[in-house]
C-alpha cells in the first residue's frame, strides 16, 4: 500500500476551513505591514498628519516623496552604489564558487582534501571583528567599494552546497567529453553548468540578497559618507530616525513648495531597499528544491 506524504493528503471541509483562515491571517500579518508602508510613502502630509502615523487607509496619493529621492541626493547616489556591489559582487562571488565548487568535486584534483578541510573548518572557526579589519587595512581596502565585496566573496556553505550538486552529476558524462578530447574548462561551461542552473540561480541570488542587505562592512570599512550603500542610508534615516532633508535628497528647497512628509520618505526608502529581492525571488523560487534542498541533502 502506497503510503502519501502528510501534505499530499486531502484534509476534511472542516480541515480545509480551518487551514484557510490560518493561512489567511499569516499572509494578512506578512502583508499588511508592506501595505502600510507603501501607501505611507504614497501619502501626502495632511493624510499622514490625519493618521497621526503610518497610513492605513488611501488618502490623496502622491509620488513627491519617490520623486524627491530620486532627485539625485544621498538615496540616489546610495542606490546606485548598491545595485553596483551587487553586481560586481555577485559575479565574482557566483564565479570563485563555480570555480572552487567544481575543483573540490572533482575526486583526485590536487590538494582538494586538505582545502575543503580549510573551507570546512570555517564553519566553526571565524577570524573575528579585529583580524578581519587588520587585513582589509593592510590590503589596503579602506575607504573602497572592494572592501564590501572581497572579504565577503565566498561564502563556505554556498560553496559546499554547490560542491554537493556537482558531485552528484554522473561521472560518464565527462569522462565521454574526455573521451572526445574536451578539457576541464570546456566540461564545466558545456556540460556542467548548463545542468546546474538552478543551483547557480539560487546561490546567486543567495550572494545577491546578501550583498544588497549588507550594511555592516561598509559601517566599518567606509569612512566617505558619499560612498554609502542604500542600506546605511536606511538604518541612518529610518531606523535611527535622522532627518533627511532637502539638501540631502537632491532638490533645491523652493520658496512656496511644500517638500513631501519625513515619515514618507523614510517609507519611500523601505521600499526601495525591499523591491529587488520582491522582484527577482518569484523568478528564482522555483529553483529552491531542486539547486539546494536535493545537492545539500545528498551531499
């Protein structure tokens, strides 16, 4: 008798109800806080005033707050910064790891056991806060968008989990290209890689996430207020609740012109930072069990 899965089960009408409402309040408690902060951004200061807060029914909508970050100040610059750490970023990181990944699968490639034993011991041993520092100083990365990129580049468990799908992809394969003459190089972007996309889709975005909401190394290692990525901005304007005004949004103050409300543009903010990972995750979400779940679980 074949025996289904737990979740494959077909629930009662009472089951089905109460699975609905659970479900329903959990997705109402994700969404309602984006919806409350988006449509403070959209809101001009006499509704945020009448809501005496965050804005949780529509007003009047305007953009002044979107537009005024736009406008070529610190937010703009910051963003900018960013999507270019990002970028960079995530192509190094995604390219050391496939590189990395794809020499320790390979059983008998030069010294491959004691750097995985290297890679390994990372896991339970970090350098430290201090350690850290010092080499980035004496590499002299201070003060430079490198310093938010290499100390971070690899990630040891991205790089094993990527190491795991690799080894599970039949030997025959490439010992047949082999065969045919084809070098490792030539294996690994032919044959290797165009079967593991969905592995190299979500490390990629594992290292892309993790750059974009990275703030703490450039706290550190920046001392160029100019050169800040859009996430100190946040926790300067946002979370500590500094004031953002006109000269540092971009605008010139206009004698008569009303500037859009502080507490918009903080949200405005908020949701500049969440847009990329809301946009690029549903088209990688579907890679999830088949690039990590399955090479972690074998592996």
């Amino acid at each position: 008798m074949t025996i289904s899965p737990a979740w494959a089960e077909r629930p009662s009408r009472a089951g089905g109800l109460v699975k609905g409402i659970v479900l329903t309040l959990i997705v109402a408690c994700v969404l309602f806080p984006i919806y409350m902060v988006v449509l403070t951004s959209l809101s001009t200061q006499e509704t945020v005033s009448e809501a005496g807060g965050l804005v949780t029914v529509p007003g009047e909508l305007s953009f002044a707050a979107y537009a005024e970050l736009f406008s070529g100040g610190v937010v703009t610059r910051s963003v900018m910064v960013s999507l270019g750490v990002t970028l960079v970023g995530t192509a190094i990181s995604l390219t050391v790891t496939v590189l990395a990944a794809y020499g320790l699968s390979r059983p008998g490639s030069l010294l491959h056991k004691p750097m995985l034993f290297l890679i390994l011991l990372t896991f339970l041993f970090g350098p430290g806060l201090i350690p850290n520092y010092l080499l980035v100083s004496s590499l002299g990365l201070i003060d430079t968008y490198w310093s938010l990129i290499l100390p971070g580049a690899v990630t040891a468990f991205n790089l094993v989990v990527m190491r795991a799908f690799f080894m599970n992809i039949p030997e025959e394969v490439s010992d047949s290209a082999r065969i045919d003459g084809a070098s490792e190089f030539h294996i690994l972007r032919k044959i290797v890689l165009p079967m593991s996309k969905g592995v190299t889709a979500v490390i990629g975005l594992f290292y892309a996430v993790g750059y974009w909401n990275s703030f703490f190394n450039a706290v550190l290692y920046l001392n160029d207020n100019a050169k800040w990525p859009l996430q100190v901005v946040l926790r300067q304007y946002v979370l500590q609740g500094r004031s953002l005004f006109s000269g540092q949004t971009g605008n010139v103050t206009v004698v008569g012109q009303a500037l859009p409300p502080s507490l918009a543009i903080q949200m405005a903010i908020v949701v500049v930072a969440l847009l990329p990972v809301l946009f690029v995750y549903p088209f990688v979400q579907r890679h999830f069990t088949k690039g990590v779940i399955i090479g972690a679980v074998k592996g």
